[in-house]
C-alpha cells in the first residue's frame, strides 16, 4: 500500500503526524507498536519495510502467550518517521485520538538459512503472507509470527508469538502500560465526559 493512501487520508494542516516520505534505518530494521485511542481502542504493529513502515492494527494488542491468536488487520503504510509519533490527532481527522509509543526496537527474519539480506526475506516472506521474525523490544521479545487468514478479507492477518523463552502463559499488553500513559488518561476523560453527558 504506497505511502499516498497514507498521504491522502491525512490534513496536515491540522494533523501533527509526519508526511509520508520514505527513509531508512543505518543499520538493522526497526519495529514499533503505538498504543492507538481512536474510534476503538487498538494498538498499531509497525514492521519496517522498503523505508517505509508496513503497519496493522491490532485489536486486542500484541501478546506473549502462543495461545493468543490476535487478529491484526493490515493498514496503509506509514512514514518511517511515523515510528517517533505521539500526541493527539484532532476530531475530525482519520485516526482521531491520543497515540503513544507501547514497544519499539530492532526485528530481524527468523530465517537464517536465507541467502537473501535480512529485508529481501522478510519481503519475499510478506508477499507469501507468512512472516516469521525476532523482536528485540523492550516488551515483545523473541520468535513471532504474522500469517495472512485464507478465505478472510484480503488484509485480515493473525499475530502470534512462537514457544521460546520469551513466552508468557498469561499476557496483557494493558497491564504492561506505562502509569503515566497519555492514551490511559485520554480514555479517563473521555469516559468521565461521556458519564457526566449522561447524567444531564
């Protein structure tokens, strides 16, 4: 999906999100997971890609439990520069509502019989609709997995975490959010807003 659906859904005049230009990382690939307050809370799983970032949001949020197989719907690409973004987007623009940066680090292909450079695999293996890679966040670590559902819509994907060291019986990407998230206390005043409508 080329950054110009990105580009096209977004008013930068009112928007403080980055314009979509592509760029790329000096060394190893970059991964990040925005914990997203819009419509629905969701969070946004971003795997660096071609010096862009392929995105899908994820409903229920990334886990470390195998057991958890989490529906992650594929998205526009978003701008390199987007994996930096936090703050909030204004009612009345795509996406409205508070984002902040969840995980970010550095992922690489779990292949590593391939001949092909780390990118160039993780390419062949998108296009295949099987991903098999290693993050190296602070939360998410460890062998992952993201394959395209058959006969489901065209950008329906699942998320899930292989059995490795890394892996939690229980996991929830809620309880692992920073105490003083913006995202947490958006949703608070959202909530108290709406409570107080309904009073009156």
């Amino acid at each position: 999906m080329p950054l110009k659906d990105y580009n096209n859904k977004r008013k930068f005049d009112e928007t403080t999100e980055p314009k979509g230009k592509t760029k790329k990382s000096e060394d190893k690939l970059i991964f990040v997971i925005q914990r997203h307050a819009a419509s629905r809370l969701h969070y946004d799983f971003r795997l660096e890609m071609e010096g862009v970032l392929k995105s899908w949001a994820v409903p229920k949020g990334p886990s470390l439990n195998p057991e958890d197989k989490r529906l992650a719907m594929m998205v526009e690409d978003h701008p390199y520069d987007y994996k930096d973004f936090e703050g909030n987007i204004p009612e009345g623009n795509y996406g409205a509502g508070q984002v902040e940066v969840w995980d970010s680090g550095t992922y690489e292909p779990l292949d590593e019989t391939s001949k092909l450079s780390d990118e160039k695999e993780l390419l062949k293996e998108l296009k295949a609709g099987s991903l098999k890679f290693i993050l190296h966040g602070k939360k998410l670590k460890g062998e992952f997995a993201l394959v395209k559902m058959k006969n489901a819509e065209n950008n329906a994907w699942l998320l899930i975490k292989h059995k490795d060291k890394f892996a939690e019986e229980k996991y929830d990407a809620e309880e692992n959010t920073a105490k003083n998230s913006q995202v947490t206390k958006f949703l608070e005043k959202k909530k108290s807003l709406k409570s107080s409508k309904k009073k009156s």
